[in-house]
C-alpha cells in the first residue's frame, strides 16, 4: 500500500496571532510552526500501517522553503520521503489541484490529510482532493482500518459516530481518534540523523487558479471586563443569565 | 437565479440551524432581487421552512438516500443548483453539512467559504467575513468564482420569520452507482442526549473536578439547564470522558449561547475552541484562572460546594418561569 499524508505547515497551538502589512497577511514574527494536530493524526496512522501492515508513507506539502523543517520533523518520526509543491498554499482549491497531481503521478492508494488546519480553518482540502481525483472521502475519520483493497472507517457524526464500507483508492479528512494522543511520536536524535538522509523532492507547481482570496484580517474585539460574582449569591448569576445576558 | 440552500434534517425534521440558513437565505436574495429554494433529502413536513422566507422547496423522497451517502447526496445538491440556476449554495456547519459542501463545490467549479459568520460585507466582489485562526481571528475572503458555496457557522446569524408559504415540487435526481460506493455499515447515536453540535448551553468540567466520578455534579446541572456537557482536553486525555466530548482548538468547537466552565483554567487552545459561544460564565477555585480574562461572569469557589447549590437555584428559576 502506497500511502501520502497531507502536511499543513502551521502555528503551534500556542501562538498568539498577530497580522501585518496592514493586516493583510499572518505575521510569522516569533511564531513557532508545527505538523497541523489533524495531520499528525493521520501520520502517526500511517506509520502504524508502515510498520504492521507493510506500507510506504510519502508526506506532502505544498508551501515556501520554510516548511521543509515541518516535513524533516515527519520524516524524522517514520515517514519513508517527502515531497514539496514549491507554492504559496494561497486557497484551498488551489493546494487540493496539487495534491490530486502528486496523487495521480505517484499512484498512491491512500491519501490521509487533516480534515482542516488549525489556521484558516477552511476544512475543505480533503474533500476537494476526493472531488477533483473523483475517489471515495471520509471526513471526520477517528478510525481506520485497510484489509487489502478494502477499507472500514469510523466517522464522527453530530451525537455519534458510524461506520462506513470503503473501497481503495480513499481519501481521509482524519482527526484526533484515528491514533489517541499519547501515540504521538516525538523525534529521536536517531531519527533526525536518519531524516536527513531520507529523500525530500522539490517539484514546481501545476497551473491553478485560487478561487477565493483571503483580502483582510482582524481580531476579535476586546472583551469587556469580567463580572465576578460572590459564591454566596449564586441567585444574582441566573438573574444576570436571565434578564442582561438573556440566556436562559 | 436563485440562492439554494442545503435545509438538512434528521430522521425527517429540520434542526434550528436550517431555518438560520433559510434567514440568512432570504437576507441576500431580498438585496439581489432573486428568491431562496430549499433543497429537502426525505424530510416529513418541509412547510415549516417557509415561515423563514424559503420560496420554493424542492422534496426529494428517495429510498436509496435513507442512509447518508456524501457523494449522492453532494450530487443532488448539484443538480438542484445546476436546475435553479443557483450562484450563491448555502450549508449549515453541521458535521454532514460539512462533509458534503467541498465536493458540491467542485462539481459546480465555486469558491467555498466555510465557517461564515455574517451576511457578506460586499456582494461585488462578493466578501465574506469568516472565523480563522481557530477563532483567534477573523479572515475577510473574496470568492472570485461565478457560483459561490458558503457554510454558515451555528448561532452567527439570527431566526427571521417572514410569514409566506414556499411551493413544493418533488425532485428525482438522477443518480448512478457510481454515487453509492461508500456504505454505511452500522451508526451509533447517543439516545435522549443533547449534542454539543446542537446545544445551546454547554457545561464543561476541566481537571477541577478531580476525577471522573464526580461528573454527576456537572451533569446535573446540565439536565437542569437541558445543556450539553463536554470537557478539557486533559480530561479526555486523561481518559475520564470520551473524546468526544472534548472541547477546544484540536477538539470539537463550542458556538452555543451559553457556556459554562467549571475547573478549567483556560489554556489559550480551549479559549479559541469556545470562542464563538456569546455568554461565557467561569466557575474557578483559583482567582488568577487565565479563563476569567475572557468570561463574560465569574464565581470564584468550590466547585464541589457551588455546582450543587447553583442547579437547585437553576431549577427553582425554570420552575418558576416555565
């Protein structure tokens, strides 16, 4: 089984998020960036179909030299090589029309990419991928399992979660469930020495057109200040929930 | 022209966030001039949609869409749009909603804008505002394509009733094997319980609550308020609820109209995670709890003595006023 991960190249869960150049674009100033967590899922995923089902895993990105580091750290953990499509990720469209190339020349069976990044959120790529290649999509994926051509997927529903019949080639917007968090890997110094060895191939992009442009950024107003209220009267809190926030 | 929406329904009836889509729907057709048809997937009574502006619903009633299919129903989608002439295609944010609106907007060549919390800014160029960043930001996005395809975000846009009645028409879409391939074998559904999709409380417990046993206490007060629970992320990492009730940046996110967090100190990825829910109410033991920066109330307190005491008054108070 051949098998590409899709890596977003993006802020660590913990960064403060600032815009500039009149707040048209993100500003990376002290930003540190990390595998996005829905891909890493997916990833740690294919390492265990690497090693117990005999699989190789390609990972992929489609973004500016900077993003190599976050592709070393996923081949510092396991994957096999790696590819980046040189090219600003500018629209969702945009990266899913290079992925479905790096797909079709590269013959892989099983695409895995998070079911969105954790920094425009647009929650699209995977099921543009899936539209554009016209392969079978599981969004939402917390479970996946691949016996030969065949596949069982457990997708998270509102309230739930069901079980589909798939067959490969497949497309998978994964999440957290796919792997638990304490499966995460982190890099070893053997690793690392060995990533550096490992393939990283460089390939221009394919012509696309973006279909939306993100023009302008904003943060949210400043919250008002907090209204703290004494434990002994819990009354005025549903007083306040009822007759100024009026939310029960 | 029309603006076409997705009205989505379980087990045959419409949730809240379909008749918000229909308002925001009719909002931009009223300023385009054009009219808002509904596309229905084997629901029971499609009238209701029409006291929130739908003019037209088409009722597809169909035996092989019973159970959830993406790509047949994506492609249904497309063939409504592609019969109404629709340039604007409209989902909610639910779970299905979203799984599907990608591939609809493929096969109809859109722009897609998920995660829209407001009607466009500007119709030419057509500019939406849209949370990124997980809820840490706003992005302003410009679709430049002809066809538009928009998810909507829960509870970023009111209920407006306007009182007409919408047509009906059946609608066969042709559909081929090649749309079934993927089979839905068993689904699991929680029973009687609220959804954090569909709530519009939440009450969430974080490590402050000491241990798994003691959830009674915040599920209590859930019933009392008819809320949903959910959790932090260390809870769920540490096993004492399921993932699926984790809230925050790598977990589920929150947009109800009422979030309550009790023992959570508010680490910047739950923050982002429930940032969209419009009153936050933090119940803290700590004073310097980073959450209470954000909270629209606080009570600083035992957890252990304030939970119980504030469901008795909850009760009392719907009692009261029911």
């Amino acid at each position: 089984m051949k098998i590409l991960v899709c890596i977003s190249h993006v802020p660590d869960t913990t960064s403060k998020i600032n815009f500039t150049n009149g707040d048209s674009e993100f500003d990376t100033n002290g930003v540190q960036f990390v595998i996005n967590p829905n891909d890493e899922f997916g990833l740690t995923r294919a390492l265990w179909f690497k090693e117990q089902q005999g699989a190789s895993v390609t990972v992929v990105n489609v973004g500016g030299p900077d993003a190599e580091a976050t592709l070393r750290k996923a081949l510092a953990i396991g994957a096999d090589e790696a590819i980046r499509v040189n090219a600003a990720p500018t629209d969702g469209y945009f990266v899913a029309k290079q992925l479905a190339e790096v797909v079709k020349s590269g013959g892989y069976d099983l695409v895995i990419a998070g079911k969105e990044s954790l920094d425009y959120n647009g929650g699209m790529v995977p099921g543009m991928l899936a539209g554009i290649l016209g392969y079978d999509f599981v969004n939402s994926c917390i479970k996946l399992e691949v016996n030969g051509s065949e596949a069982k997927a457990v997708r998270e529903i509102d309230g739930g979660k069901e079980t589909l019949g798939v067959k490969l080639p497949l497309v998978i917007g994964g999440q957290k469930g796919l792997v638990e968090e304490k499966d995460l890997r982190i890099p070893n110094m053997r690793g690392i020495m060995m990533a550096r060895q490992k393939a990283l191939t460089l390939l221009e992009p394919v012509s696309a057109e973006a279909k939306t442009k993100a023009v302008k950024f904003e943060k949210p107003a400043p919250k008002s200040a907090v209204k703290m209220i004494s434990a002994d009267n819990l009354d005025e809190l549903v007083n306040l929930l009822h007759n100024e926030a009026k939310v029960i | 022209m029309s603006i076409l929406i997705y009205a989505e329904s379980v087990e045959g009836k419409f949730k809240k966030t379909a008749f918000e889509l229909a308002s925001y729907g009719k909002k931009i057709a009223a300023e385009t001039g054009t009219t808002v048809t509904a596309l229905t997937i084997n629901a029971t009574d499609v009238a209701p949609l029409g006291q929130y502006g739908v003019d037209k619903v088409l009722n597809v009633k169909s035996d092989k869409l019973s159970s959830f299919n993406a790509k047949a129903i994506a492609d249904t989608i497309k063939q409504a749009a592609v019969k109404e002439g629709a340039k604007i295609v409209l989902f909610t944010s639910t779970t299905d909603s979203l799984y599907i609106a990608p591939l609809v907007a493929v096969a109809l060549e859109a722009g897609y804008a998920s995660n829209v919390v407001a009607l466009p800014e500007s119709l030419s160029p057509f500019r939406v505002k849209r949370n990124a960043f997980s809820n840490k930001a706003f992005s302003f996005t410009e679709i430049n394509t002809d066809t538009k395809v928009l998810a909507i975000g829960k509870n970023s846009f009111g209920l407006i009733e306007s009182a007409a009645a919408a047509t009906i028409e059946d609608f066969s879409p042709s559909l081929n094997d090649n749309d079934f391939t993927v089979r839905v074998e068993s689904s699991e559904k929680g029973s009687g319980k609220v959804t954090i999709a569909d709530a519009e409380v939440v009450v969430s417990g974080g490590r402050g609550l000491k241990g798994p046993e003691n959830w009674y206490l915040l599920e209590d007060l859930a019933g009392a308020l008819g809320a949903a629970t959910a959790c932090s992320k260390p809870v769920s990492d540490l096993g004492w609820r399921p993932h699926s009730e984790h809230v925050g940046q790598t977990g589920k996110p929150v947009a109800s109209n009422l979030y309550i967090a009790v023992g959570i100190s508010g680490a910047i990825q739950h923050i982002a995670g429930i940032n969209s829910s419009k009153v936050k109410v933090v119940i803290n033991a700590d004073a310097d709890a980073p959450f209470f920066k954000v909270a629209d109330y606080g009570v600083v307190g035992d957890a252990f003595e304030i939970l119980p005491k504030l469901t008795e008054k909850i009760k009392a108070f719907k009692a009261q006023n029911s």
